[in-house]
C-alpha cells in the first residue's frame, strides 16, 4: 500500500495502537493576536435602549468589548450613557443622522452633508475627534441616487473614501478573509444571526465556519430583548449564549476598528488556509446580499428606529 492511499481514519488507528497523538490536520495558520484561531467583532446598530440595558452588562460581565454603530436620532435620547460606554473602551461608529434605508432620492452630495459630514461631527464633539471610525450601511443597502448596482455602490464609495472612514460595515456575506479586508475595507461582511429566528444555532454555524478559516467574524445585533419579539431581534437568553460560545471559542474578540487595525497594520496577509484561492466562495452566508431592498418588518425602517422613547 503506497502512503497515498493510506486513509486519515487509518492513520487514526495506527497512532492510537502505539500511543502516539493523531497526525495533525491541516489547520490556519494562526495569525491573530495571542494565538487566537479567528477573530470575532460584536457590533450592535441603531442605538437602541436594549443595548444600554440589556448587552452591555453581560458583555461587561465577560470582559468583551464591542463595536456600537449610532444614529444621531437615536444616540441623543441617552447620550450620557453612550459616552460613558465609549470611555469603557467600547467602540462607538457611525451609522448616519437619520438612518435612511432609500437613496434613491439622494444625489451623493447630499447624503454626505446630511448625513455623513453631520454625523462625524455629532460623533466628534461627543466622543473625540482624534480617530477615524468605522461605518455600517444602514440597512445594508448599499446604493445612492439611481441607475445600476454598480453605480449606485460606487456613488457610496466616493462618498466613503475619507479619512475618517477605514472601513464599512454590510450585512451579508461569509467570514472575512484578511486579504479581502484589506483589499476592500468599504465592503466589509456582517452576519445577523437572529435575522430569521432566535436561535443560536446560525451564530455557532458561522463562527465554527470562521474558526476554520481562520478569519474574522462581524455579529450585528439589533434590538436585544428579555424576549424575542420581531426577526433580527435577539433574546437576552440567546445573545448571551452566543457571547458564551465566543468566549468558549479560541476567539480575538475586538471592536471592529481595533481588528482592522490589525488586519490593515500586518505587512502581508495571504489567504487563509493557503493555498486557498483568494476569492468569496459561495456559502450559506451570501443568502442574503446587501443589496435587497430595506426590510420590514424583519429589518430596519425609520419607522422601526423611532419607536424609542426618552
Ligand atoms: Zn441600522
């Protein structure tokens, strides 16, 4: 029997016979900070109460830090406790004025006066104007003004390609390949793992898949409830399971901007497992592009965002 044909299971089997540890598989090189097998970013959008009151105390519980995307409407309703989450080492990012999900009636200089240039100042006079931030699309739509997909994206883009913005945020798409992040920060991809039920089973799925990989998780979260009212909501009994698994994992967990600091700061990134192709592969991950229309009631609506109260 050549060695080619010799099977994993009886490698298994021969290393077990004389006590010797099974034959190592291939693994991801790891690559992130203390050793850690992947990375993984909590980020939470639209500046919702549940956040204050019911993830952060356990993310605190757990020593984890998070990113938290704010909208001027809704962050002012309690900005003393948004600052204070910013002094605790969370991360606060921008996440437009108003948070409109059609842009269709936008031209692209608008969007950037109303609500990018407002927001980085609202964001700068309250938490800092030394640091550039990351960005979330809201509702993942990622086109201004009208014509093609392609064109509208692009509009998005200029209007991205700042300094103070390093990188953005969707909601779709698998794991991030720290090759694909650095080739393209403005495209950056986001599961929701409540987005169709509240369960932790999608979240596990996708951060085993990542572990794998070797690459970087972002989990986004909206509203965070004692239960589960609406899709894309998440329970306190879940949300804490999945901060488990996390914490359970051989996980860097960081705010989106610390991971891309250092995916963005290391001088070369191959792909990860080599010899892996650097491309985005089909996974059940890319079932929901970016580019489907705002959601509602499952998704984020201004109507949805304003149900806050002071
Ligand atoms: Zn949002």
């Amino acid at each position: 029997m050549t060695e080619s044909r010799i099977s994993r299971r009886s490698l298994f089997a021969a290393a077990a016979a004389l006590g010797l540890a099974p034959p190592a598989l291939a693994q991801p090189a790891r690559v992130w900070p203390n050793g850690a097998r992947a990375a993984v970013s909590l980020t939470y959008d639209d500046a919702l109460n549940s956040q204050l009151d019911n993830a952060v105390p356990e993310l605190d519980r757990l020593g984890l830090k998070a990113t938290f995307f704010l909208t001027e409407d809704n962050a002012h309703w309690r900005l003393a406790d948004w600052e204070a989450l910013a002094r605790d080492g969370h991360e606060v990012a921008n996440h437009t004025v108003t948070h409109p999900c059609a842009l269709s009636g936008y031209s692209a200089e608008r969007f950037e006066h109303s609500e990018i240039d407002r927001m980085e100042g609202y964001l700068d006079d309250h938490f800092g104007a030394d640091r550039a931030r990351t960005f979330a699309y809201p509702c993942g739509y990622l086109g201004i003004g009208r014509g093609g997909r392609h064109e509208r994206f692009a509009r998005y883009r200029r209007v991205l390609q700042r300094d103070s913005v390093v990188a953005a945020r969707t909601t779709a798409g698998g794991p991030n390949r720290p090759a694909e992040v650095v080739a393209d920060p403005l495209y950056l991809h986001g599961f929701e793992p409540t987005f169709e039920g509240d369960g932790v089973g999608p979240a596990i799925r996708y951060l085993h898949e990542t572990v794998a990989k070797g690459g970087w998780a972002i989990l986004v979260f909206h509203d965070v409830l004692p239960k589960w009212h609406a899709d894309g909501d998440a329970s306190v009994a879940t949300h804490n399971k999945i901060l488990a698994q996390i914490t359970a994992l051989d996980l860097w967990c960081a705010p989106m901007g610390q991971v891309f600091d250092y995916v963005e700061s290391r001088p070369r990134w191959s792909c990860i497992p080599p010899p892996s192709p650097c491309r985005i592969s089909a996974s059940p991950w890319s079932r929901r592009r970016s580019s489907d229309p705002p959601r509602s009631p499952s998704g984020w609506s201004p109507g949805r965002q304003r149900r806050i109260t002071p």
